[in-house]
C-alpha cells in the first residue's frame, strides 16, 4: 500500500490491460511491429507486479529474453524477491521511463494486469496514515484465531469495494486495509480519491487504455488452465524449488504471494500433491482474473476489445493511430 502522496502524470500514456491469459504481451508485441513499419519506434514498460522480480520467470509468465530482445522492456528483473515494490514506486518509475522514451522519439506502450498500477498513473493516489504497530499487532492476533478469510469477511462488511479486489488470504492488504479504517474510520477505498485528469480542447481523453476482455467467461478459464499446465511442463516446481533453496524467502512475502508461487511452495512443504496444485493454482488465477475484470469494470475510460473473438491487432492498431495523431 501506498503511505505518500503520489501525482498524476501528464504524459499521454498508451496502455494495454486485461485480466491474465488475456493475450496482452502478444498484442503489444504485434503493435510494435506494426508501428516500426509506419517508422515508429515502440517501446514496453511492464505494468506487472510480478514480472519486477528477479528469478520467477515461468509462474509469472516474464515475456521470454527473445521477445525481450524485439523490443526495449521496463520494469521486468528489477527487484529481488525480498523486496518490496509499491503502486508508488511505479508511478515514479513510470514517469521517469515515459519521459525518456518520449525523448528519445518512441512511443511508451503500458502492458500489464495489475490495475492498481494503471489507476495509480492515471488518478495519483492519496495518503494514507503510516503503519500503527499497536493496531496491527491486534489485526494479527485476531488474524490467527479467526484465519484471514474471516478478516477478509470483516473487511467486505467495512469496505466492499477494496473487498472484492482482494483475495480471501491476501494478508498484507486485508490488514492494511483494516488498519487504515481503524485509524481513520474511512475505507481505504474512500481515501484512494480519483482525481480528474485533465483533458484535451475538444474533451478527448489524454490517455488511451485498451482493454482485452472475454466475451465467454469459459473461454478464459480454458486458456488460464492451458497455460497453468504449461507453466508447470516447462519447470514451474523447479523454479519455486530454487526460490526456497535460497533460506531467506517465506510464503507471506508478496513476491511469493504471486498466484501460483503459494501453491507450488505448499506442496513443496507437503501440504498439498501435485494434483492440488494445478487444481488450486488454476482457482486461483481465475479468481485473480474476476478481480483483474472488477477493476478494469471501474475505469470507464476504457476502450475495450474481445480478447476471445475476432483478431484485435486491427482494432487496437486503429485506436493508437489515431491517439498517436492527437498526441504526437
């Protein structure tokens, strides 16, 4: 969570959102080439909290270093899984990265699923008080003689809107949330104000949000479970293996919280056979993929493409052409 004031930027900003499996990092890589043949340079700055972290390449489905070398990449590799990176350090980061991509006569393309991040850049976030250690030391007592489902439940009574965002087990944010309305008395939610972006002469919005969304609910839980067994075809347990073999990683860290990540490191523990992983780990990433749908279904802005009809490449190629002539 955020404890400082983060502004809105002004730089137009492209971006491609949608929930996981959705095909975005393929339809940000057929946009640059198709922008290079019109004598665009394209470049992709990853809107992904995942994808930061340094050695989970296969559960977050890090884009290979072959389509890395096809066009520059941001933001991919650039904290290691005891770090934190919060919707603010992005917003930081991000600004940084627009100028200096811009400057150098490219265009920014923002690609991602954690919408946070896209609704922290487009609104700025609002402060929040700093951590109360007393208040949170009770939010984990109750914690563990409720379970965080229950909390969870709290929460949606408090808050339903940062509720249905969050899963059941996401501990750090339920407890931050909680502790931010025990400070307070507001919902975090309430705190997180929009704020207006400003728009162009004839009320045109600065910002082109192109969002992949499934007309069949099915269909994207087929692709979820096509690529979760993929993931762990091509080495998903290896990797998490090598994760722990480290000694200083835990499962409460929020890099090991990533869908999939928790699971793989259950069953390492012997909690769970490798059966329960791909069973859980594709609940989890559909759930993951209902909260990715819930956020994007709250930023009107939007232009929205069906990720499981007709091709998209020409749809969205038409929206950021002529974004690019109003905003060149």
């Amino acid at each position: 969570m955020v404890d400082q004031a983060v502004p809105i930027t002004n730089t137009p900003w492209i971006g491609i959102a949608g929930p996981t499996a959705s095909g975005k990092s393929a339809l940000a890589l057929a946009l640059g080439d198709e922008l290079a043949k019109a004598g665009r340079q394209a470049e992709i700055i990853s809107v992904d909290s995942a994808l930061v972290y340094r050695g989970m390449d296969i559960g977050t489905a890090k884009p290979s270093p072959q389509e890395q070398a096809l066009f520059p990449h941001h933001l991919i590799d650039i904290r290691d899984p005891l770090q934190a990176y919060s919707a603010a350090d992005f917003v930081r980061d991000t600004q940084r990265l627009m100028g200096e991509i811009t400057a150098r006569g490219a265009v920014p393309l923002l690609v991602g699923g954690t919408m946070l991040y896209f609704k922290a850049l487009s609104d700025g976030l609002d402060p929040l008080p700093p951590a109360n250690p007393v208040v949170r030391a009770e939010l984990e007592t109750r914690a563990l003689a409720l379970g965080w489902p229950a909390m969870h439940a709290e929460l949606a009574q408090i808050d339903p809107v940062t509720a249905a965002r969050l899963a059941p087990n996401d501990s750090q944010r339920i407890q931050r949330a909680l502790e931010v309305y025990a400070i307070t008395g507001q919902p975090i939610s309430a705190l997180h104000t929009a704020k207006t972006i400003a728009n162009n002469a004839d009320g045109d919005c600065r910002n082109l949000l192109i969002s992949l969304e499934p007309a069949s609910r099915s269909a994207l839980h087929a692709r979820i479970a096509q690529r979760f067994d993929a993931m762990l075809t091509q080495g998903f347990v290896a990797e998490v293996e090598s994760l722990r073999a480290r000694g200083d990683l835990h499962p409460d860290l929020p890099s090991m919280r990533c869908v999939g990540y928790r699971q793989v490191w259950h069953l390492l523990d012997g909690q769970i056979n490798f059966a329960q992983v791909r069973e859980q780990g594709i609940a989890a990433t559909r759930q993951l993929a209902k909260r990715q749908i819930t956020w994007l279904r709250s930023m009107p802005q939007r232009q929205v493409l069906t990720c499981d009809g007709p091709p998209v490449l020409a749809p969205a190629l038409a929206l950021v052409q002529q974004f690019l002539d109003k905003h060149p």
